[in-house]
C-alpha cells in the first residue's frame, strides 16, 4: 500500500500540519501579547527613568522591557508547543467534526495495531480535513495585536515627549515627599555649584585635598539635585562627606608647620613675597632663585617683604641670613626657605578651601533637618587655618559632649573672626587679618524639651569694649549687597521654615543698618547678637 | 434469524447500522406523536442494554411507548401494573404445589411477569418499597432468586418503568439503589399542538395501522455488541468522567451550586451509564466514535436520578437537569 493510500501516514502527516498551523497561530498570539506587555511596560519603566526613580536611561529601560516581554513570549512559545492530540481535538472543535479526528489520531497513539484504528482514520480523513487545514488554526489578528500600536504610540510618547523633571515626579511622587524632594534637590544645586568653584579654585591653586573633595561633593550634590537620593540618603551622604571634608582639612593643617597665620593670610602674603621678587608664581620664583638671576633690587624688595614671610613662618634674621649667602653664590637656603613658605601656603588655603566646603555641608545638612549638623559646625568650627583651633575644638567637644547646662569648654572664642560665620561664607572669607578684634563664641542653653534634655546652640557676640574702634568693614556692606536678591528669593520660598525666614530677615536688616549707620559704640550690628543658630 | 458478522470483519456493518436505526426510529414514531427526543433516547438505552425510568403525567403515552418498541423489535412484552398492595411474588413468581401424573405432588416454579424481555413497570412508585426491591435482582443480574433457586431471565430483559411526578399521595418513592439501576431516566414531555393533532386523527380512525416487526432479538443483540465496540478516546472518556467527579459536592471540580445544593453525586454507573448510552447515540447517529455532543446529550438523562438534593436544594426547587447542565457546561474538553 503507498503512503497516501495507507489512512494512518495520511492522518500523521495531517496532524503534522495541523501542528505547525497551531504553534505558528500560537507563536504569533504570544509574541503579540508579550510585545504588548513590553510596550506598555516599557512605557511604564521610561516614565520612571525619566521622573528619576530609577536612575538608568529611559531608552534603556525601555529597550529592555520590549526585549524581555517578547523573548519571553517566544521562549514560552517554543517551551509549551502543543501536542498532537491537543491540535486533533482543537482541530475537531473548530470544524465540528464530532471527535472523529481525535479519536483516530487517540487510537493511532494507544492502540495503532487495533482493526478499528485504520477505519477510524479512514473515516477522519472522510471529513475532507485537508482540504480545510487553512482555516483551522489561521494566524488571527488578535485583540493584543490591534493594540500594539496603541502601546508602541504610548512608548515613543513617553520617550519623545518633553516631560519636565518636577512635573512627571510631582505626578508620581506623594505631595507630602514632594516638598522634601524639592529640599534635596535645591540643596544638591546649591552644593554642586560650590563643588565647581572648589574644583576651580583647586585647580587654579593646585589645592590636591581640595581637588579631591570637591569631586566627591559634586558627586552627591548632582545626585540629590536629581532626586536620586531621598533625605535620609542625602543626609547620611552629607553627613560621611563633611566627616572626609573635616579629616582632610586637619591632614592639611597637620602637613604645614605650625604658625598661626590668619585665614587667607597665607596666600596674601605669599602673593606679596612674588610681587615683591617681581615673579608670576612661586615656580617662577624658584627658577630665578636656582638660576642666581634676581637682581638688587628685587632682593631688597624681598627683604623689605619681611612682615609678609614672617607670618609665612620665616623670621627676618633667617631671611637676612638667606640673602646673604645668596648674594654669596649659596641659593639653597633661600630657595628652602621659599619652598617650605610656599607649602605651607598651599597646606593653608587646602585647609581653608576645605572648611569652607564643610560649612556649606553643613548648612545643607542643617537646611534638610539634621539634628547633627549644629553639632558638627560648632565641633569644627573656629578659623580654619589656624591649627591652634584643633585645640579649641576638642574643647568644643567637651562641652558639646554635656550639652545640659554645662559650662563652655575653655578657650572658646579663641582666634576666631567674622569669617568663620556660617552665614557669610557665601560671600567669603579673608577678613581675619583686617584688624577686628575676635568675635567670642558661647554655647548657650536655648530650649528644653523633654525631662532636662537642653539643647545648646553656639551664639556669638562682639566684645562689648574697644567698639569706637571698630570701622565699617566694606565687605560687611558687600554681603548685604550680594545677598539682597538671594534673600528676597529665600522669603518667598515655601521650603524654608517661618523661623528661619525671620532670622534671616533680622541678620540681613541688620547688616542693611550697619551699612547706613555711622559706627557708635553699642550701636550696629556689632552690637547686636549674631546667633549663628536660631 | 440473521446472525450479525465477527467483530473484525464488520466494518461496513458500523454504517449500516445507521439507516437501519434510522428506519426503526421511523416506525415508532410513526405511532408515538411528538416524542422524537424520547425515542431517540429510549433506543439508546435498549441499545446500551439499559434500563428506562420514564416520568411523566398520565396519557402521554408511556404504555404505548412500551408497546410498540416491544413490537417493533419483536421482542416478548408484559406490563405489571404497579399497585400498594402488590407483592414481590406476583412479579417474580411463586412455587405452588403441582401434582404429576404418577399422583406425587411437588413444588413448581411459576414464573411471574418478570419473566420476558421487554417489561413495562407502570407506576412503579405505587408499589411498596419490598415489592420495588424485587427487581432489583433481576434488573442488575437479569436473574431471580426464588427460595434457593436460581432463575434467569432473558439477555435482552429490559425493564420500562413509568412514575407520575404529580401524585405523591399514595406513592413510595423509589430507594436510591433502585434508581442507580436505570440507565437512564426519562421524561415524557406534553406534546405540542401539531402533534396533538395528529395523536387525535390517528388514534380517532377507524382503524389503527399495525405496528411492524423491524428487528428481531439476534440483530438487536448484534446491534448492542456494536454500540460498545464504538471508539471511545481518552479525552472523551474523560469528560464523561469529569462530569460525573463534579456532581460530588466535596470533589474540586464541583460548582458552587452542587456543593450547595447536592447531598450525595453519581455512582460511578453514572459514568457507565453516559459512556454506553453515547456509543449508542454514535451508532445512531452512524459514527465510529463517541463525541463530547454524544455524552453531553445523555449527560442529563443518566445523572437527573443519580444526583441526590439536600433539603436545602429541594426547598429552592432545584432542578438537577439544570445542575448537570451547568457542570456538562464548565467541565473542559480535552486539554484546551
């Protein structure tokens, strides 16, 4: 008997058929479910990207949601293929052939020897279902597939479509972390353009610590300015950012030799000691000093720049010593001597740079309800530069430590000038060596809550005595002039606390005085209080 | 008498069984009016070799029903009228004394009506439950046991028993052993107008046509080893089965509304019962195999008597038609 005349082969090979008809209708319905899937999954995942939740590529994660929703519906595809007898009976249903097809093919599968096998078969290819395998298993379009365009629409949608960063969170975002996002965010911009600075200023001065920290900073501070920190993350972030600011500035005090110079003292006088030596920079200095080229009168400058490299730590008799073996041919002294000024220069501004850095961190910190923040400033607070505030800061310590009504540690208010203010940090330092007499620190018990927990808060006040002879400083006026705008955008901040508004309002107003009234004794803002924490 | 062929060699005998059904169908309704469905499933159940419970309200001819299948396939008939007062001798027979020609006088077996092949119990619910019980014996086994002997009935006996589903005065209902002996229960529906009609002019003439002889016992037989050779798959065999598993209200498959409202599901002659009576409706309908159609038609006809209610569902006025039409309705077909 040939293949075509034997009904059982017949009957195999139709069921084979049937069997590709149905996986490839099967493939197609799936793949169009999990393209769909993916679509509107990958929507959904750009929609995040883009608002900043998760913090990869919107295409990406788009990319990836298609990918898998359609791999996924081809793997399943090929792992669940249908069987044989499963395609008979869905190929009997479909043209209502009463079981005839399965019930061969059933017989053929269990009992392919029996009489009645043959004559089943027989009587299932009599139903003419060859003819029919076309519209047995057709490949549909499918709901799924009537949608796909809907879901690739809503996907470039979301890719294409400008959505602003506050607006697509705002809609994702509850509103009660909205308002504290927002905080991150604007205290991350704030942080990384003071980064940038820093990183510049490094850069210019070539400040290694500086550099370093500043990069660090400007990477926390573009992560919370994107929203991909939440407010403990920052502030944990903030927090291990000021204890590194902090640590790197004492290695840069602990570096140099221990003078004590004023804030920016440092490299103002070594700027002096160059233009005194008619030099660019202290590299350029050095050449002429290993070449015996400075003439007369520029090593008179130098001697006559005395004042300046004394509080460089060189005393004028080791100078005078130096430019007399220089002018004897011997350059190595001088030359030590420069270099040693130089460095420690650098050691101070680093250090400087770096207090700086970690004022502002704070002052973020503070801004986002740290309760540690006040602590730390007061811990590490005091003139930068000076090393002797290492001192008075473990004195600090000792007395942040009781906290409860405890007396100030001794030694507070040591060295310690207008510029250490956290509040005029944003204007800048360099007003340590203008002659105004030292400002004192106090911890002082401001509230109680609780069962005798005090809170202290730093407060520092004027001297009350020698005030006739305090002048008018311009960059007290400056301060107010530079701030007047940043001010008038603070107060219409909603972010801000009421209480903070008021006492920015009052320093500022305070400041605004002093620039109008002559300067009398008991009247300004010297005489005021300038509480450095409310 | 025309003996049907060996099994292996009948393959054409499959498809002439077909026409042949068709043309006794034919005749009997050619003298029962407007009851096309019953007959089918009537000869279904003698094809299956079953036993038939037929309800339904007085004159709509149930007697007749038994008459003439019993004439158009030349089988013996008897009809017992059920009564309270029948006893288990007057159906089966009874030993009386009986003297020989020598003048000796001995016990001798004289069988009762049950001894035939097509009999009709008409209201079978009038008779009390000891005399109900005496068929059981014979309807299960096709055999009688009368003191220590043993007496058997014939291959082809088949019981036809009527009930009234009005009157309940008066009437005991049949044990739920006796009903599981049907293979099927039937009800005989109020004919329409137009059949009205034509039961009026028929059984108004002068005079009735006679009823004609189609099969004989031997091709009957042949006919029944036919009904069980037709295929049955195994996805088909198993959705009889899931069926069946899901009028048990403590089975996983089983609706809401049978757990419910059922106190107790089919027997497992239930599941034989759909299997048997669908290979026949195949037969009929010149097939080779049972189709999913096939056992969802019989699915009520062997189930309504087998599914017991609880109070509570008998109290709703549950219908178990309509309970074993929601099962046959969400039990799956083959895998899909």
């Amino acid at each position: 008997m040939s293949d075509t005349a034997d009904p059982v082969r017949e009957l195999r090979r139709l069921i084979a058929r049937l069997r590709i008809a149905r996986i490839r209708q099967r493939s197609v319905a799936l793949l169009s479910n999990g393209l769909l899937a993916g679509l509107l999954a990958g929507a959904g995942a750009a929609l995040l990207a883009r608002a900043g939740w998760l913090g990869l590529a919107p295409f990406n994660v788009a990319a990836v949601c298609v990918a898998v929703g359609a791999g996924a519906a081809l793997l399943w595809s090929l792992t669940h293929r249908p069987s044989a007898l499963d395609v008979a009976i869905r190929a009997d249903l479909a043209l209502a052939l009463r079981q005839q097809v399965s019930t061969a093919w059933d017989f053929i599968e269990t009992r392919p020897d029996a009489p009645v096998t043959r004559r089943l078969a027989a009587r299932a290819l009599s139903t003419r279902l060859t003819h029919r395998i076309g519209s047995v298993f057709p490949v549909r379009i499918t709901n799924p597939t009537r949608l796909l365009p809907v879901g690739a629409g809503a996907l470039i949608m979301v890719l294409v479509i400008d959505l602003p960063f506050e607006t697509s969170r705002s809609v994702a975002a509850p509103a009660a972390t909205r308002q504290e996002d927002r905080a991150v965010s604007n205290e991350g911009g704030y942080l990384r353009e003071f980064a940038e600075q820093m990183q510049l200023r490094a850069k210019r001065e070539l400040l290694a610590r500086s550099g370093t920290q500043a990069a660090a900073m400007r990477d926390v501070a573009e992560r919370m300015e994107r929203g991909l920190l939440s407010r403990d993350d920052a502030l944990a972030e903030l927090r291990d950012l000021s204890a590194r600011m902090d640590a790197a500035r004492r290695e840069a005090l602990a570096s140099g030799p221990s003078v004590p110079t004023a804030p920016m003292g440092a490299t103002r006088d070594l700027s002096t000691v160059l233009t005194a030596a008619g030099a660019r920079d202290i590299d350029a200095l050095l050449r002429q000093l290993a070449r015996g080229d400075l003439s007369d009168a520029e090593l008179e400058a130098l001697a006559n720049s005395s004042g300046a490299l004394q509080r460089l730590g060189i005393t004028p008799e080791a100078l005078g010593e130096a430019l007399d073996n220089y002018r004897a041919g011997d350059t190595t002294g001088l030359r030590a001597m420069l270099e040693d000024a130089a460095e420690r220069a650098r050691n101070q501004a680093d250090a400087e740079q770096l207090a700086q850095a970690d004022d502002e961190i704070n002052r973020s910190r503070e801004q986002l309800g740290d309760p540690l923040a006040n602590l730390d400033r007061v811990r590490r607070g005091g003139k930068p530069g000076d090393p002797a505030n290492l001192e008075r800061e473990e004195n600090l310590s000792d007395a942040d430590d009781v906290g409860e009504g405890g007396s100030p540690g001794s030694g507070q208010g040591e060295g310690l000038g207008i510029g250490d203010a956290p509040a005029e940090n944003r204007s800048g330092r360099g007003r340590g060596d203008s002659g105004l007499p030292a400002i004192t620190a106090a911890i002082r018990p401001t509230a109680q809550a609780g069962e005798g927990t005090v809170f202290s808060s730093p407060m520092r006040t004027l001297p009350e005595d020698n005030l006739d002879t305090l002048a008018p400083t311009p960059d007290l006026n400056g301060i107010a002039t530079a701030f007047r705008a940043r001010v008038a955008e603070v107060m219409q901040r909603d972010d801000v606390p009421a209480h903070r508004k008021a006492y920015i309002r009052a320093y500022f107003l305070a400041l605004s005085q002093a620039e109008k009234t002559p300067r009398t004794a008991g009247s300004g803002p010297q005489g005021q209080r300038l509480e450095d924490q409310p | 008498m025309n003996e049907p062929p060996a099994t292996a060699e009948r393959a054409s005998d499959t498809v002439e069984a077909g026409p042949a059904l068709e043309r006794l169908k034919r005749e009997i309704c050619r003298h029962i009016i407007g009851h096309d469905q019953l007959v089918d499933e009537l000869l279904a159940a003698v094809l299956a070799g079953g036993h038939v419970l037929l309800e339904g309200v007085p004159g709509l001819g149930k007697t007749l029903l038994a008459r003439v299948l019993g004439a158009t396939l030349g089988l013996p008939f008897a009809r017992i009228q059920f009564t309270p007062d029948l006893m288990p001798a007057d159906i089966i027979g009874t030993r009386i004394v009986m003297q020989d020609e020598a003048g000796q006088r001995q016990f001798e077996f004289q069988p009762g009506p049950l001894f035939t092949e097509l009999l009709l119990a008409d209201e079978v619910n009038r008779a009390t439950p000891k005399t109900q019980s005496a068929l059981l014996e014979a309807m299960e086994e096709r055999q009688v046991t009368v003191g220590r002997d043993q007496h058997q009935l014939s291959r082809a006996f088949t019981v036809l028993a009527t009930q009234n589903p009005i009157e309940m005065e008066g009437t005991y209902p049949l044990p739920e052993a006796q009903l599981d002996r049907f293979m099927l229960k039937l009800t005989a529906d109020f004919p329409n107008a137009e059949a009205l009609a034509t039961i009026v002019d028929r059984e108004t003439a002068a005079e009735r046509a006679p009823v004609e002889q189609v099969f004989d016992f031997a091709q009957l037989d042949g006919l029944r080893k036919q009904t069980r050779e037709i295929a049955l798959a195994r996805h088909v065999r198993d959705f009889a089965v899931g069926i069946m598993l899901a009028t048990h209200p403590d089975h996983d498959t089983a609706p809401a509304e049978v757990r419910r409202y059922v106190r107790h599901g089919a027997s497992p002659r239930g599941v034989l019962s759909m299997i048997l009576t669908g290979k026949a409706l195949a037969l009929m309908d010149g097939r080779l195999n049972v189709s999913f159609d096939d056992i969802a038609t019989v699915a009520a006809p062997a189930l309504r008597h087998r599914v017991l209610l609880n109070f509570e569902g008998e109290a709703a006025g549950v219908n178990a038609n309509t309970l074993v039409a929601s099962i046959v309705e969400a039990t799956p077909r083959g895998d899909s």
